[in-house]
C-alpha cells in the first residue's frame, strides 16, 4: 500500500485492500486506487475500472494470476493500492515477529538445514529462558519441531547441535525480501529502497 505520494506504507492483505478500494469519503470520492504494472509504465485504477481490466485478462487466459471469486465476478488480485487521500511519510519500524523470523531465516531449520512449511516450524531461543536467554533477533532462530525437540532447554553447544549460521537483527523486514524472490511481486521493487525499507506489515 503506497500513500498519495507514492511512498511505500506497509503490506496490506487482499481483504484490507478491496476494502479500502470501494469505500468512499464524504464527498464520494474513492479512498484508494490501484497502481498496475503495464508495459513498462504503472497504470491507474479505479475498482470499478479494474473490475473490467480483470474480466479482460480472464477471457484473455490470464488464470495464473491469483483471484478472489464474487456473486458477480472475478477479480484478479492487485499488487499494488494507492490511497488517496494520505499522504503522511512512512514511519520506519522492523517488527519482530515469528513470520518475520521465518522470512529471516528462509524457512530453513537453523540445526538440521532443511527447509519447512511453517506450520512445521518454531522459534527457539539459542540461549534458553531458563538461563537468562532473551526474546530478541540476536537470540531467536528458526527451528523444526524436531530439533527444537532434541535441544530442549539447552544451549546448541549443550545438545550438541550447531547453528547453520548466528541468528541477527535484519537490516530490513525480511518478509519483503522473501516475497521478492517471488516475480508476481516485481512491481513493488521501484516503490522500495532494496537497501532501507523498513515499513512494518499488517
């Protein structure tokens, strides 16, 4: 979600979006609109607009496009929302979180070194509670159940595990660049400073 100017807020999800693409203000005007990568050149939506544009690519056999089904129709799911009616400047904030963590650490099992989906993984805290070990990036990790299992609540060394690499606080939310190593999140990369942009997601 950009704001009026262009400048990149936060991840919103396909809910949060539509939702704010057909709500209007007091003098009915829209409150977002969608920004669409074209030919080389973003392109402008109104709902109602990208309503028909999604009609468009689904006679066009455009169906590896990710959709949400209506009463009515389809509706090809947008990359991009502008709103357009905000124009504060983007606080910069990394949030720590366990999907965060995940996206840190690229799914992968800090002990054993095998990817997961993440309802099969946890956080385990390097240096245990128990001996003073804290809930930060410097000490949370990404872990299978069942290595989470085998070190209990011991250090690596301990449960004689070793750690694929230390764990450390990212120098940008990681869950924007996990998402750019997927294509259909190309357009996003001209609104985000690959280096700096640490917008928190909701």
């Amino acid at each position: 979600m950009l704001n009026a100017h262009y400048m990149a807020l936060r991840i919103v999800s396909v809910r949060r979006a539509f939702t704010l693409l057909v709500k209007r203000d007091h003098c009915s005007r829209p409150l977002a609109e969608i920004v669409n990568w074209e030919q080389g050149r973003y392109v402008s939506y109104t709902f109602d607009d990208w309503a028909e544009y999604s009609t468009l690519q689904r006679e066009l056999g455009a169906n590896g496009n990710d959709w949400v089904r209506t009463v009515r129709f389809h509706l090809e799911v947008p990359r991009i929302i502008r709103v357009l009616t905000f124009s504060r400047v983007p606080k910069r904030k990394l949030k720590f979180s366990r999907r965060s963590v995940f996206a840190r650490d690229d799914h992968t099992c800090q002990y054993c070194g095998h990817r997961f989906h993440a309802s099969q993984l946890s956080l385990d805290h390097v240096i245990p509670r128990s001996q003073g070990g804290a809930t930060t990036w410097e000490n949370i990790v990404c872990a299978c159940r069942q290595c989470n299992v085998r070190k209990g609540g011991r250090t690596p060394r301990e449960a004689h595990l070793r750690l694929i690499r230390p764990p450390h606080k990212p120098a940008r939310n990681p869950t924007v660049a996990f998402k750019f190593a997927n294509d259909k999140y190309a357009s996003w990369r001209h609104f985000l400073d690959a280096a700096n942009w640490n917008v928190d997601h909701s």
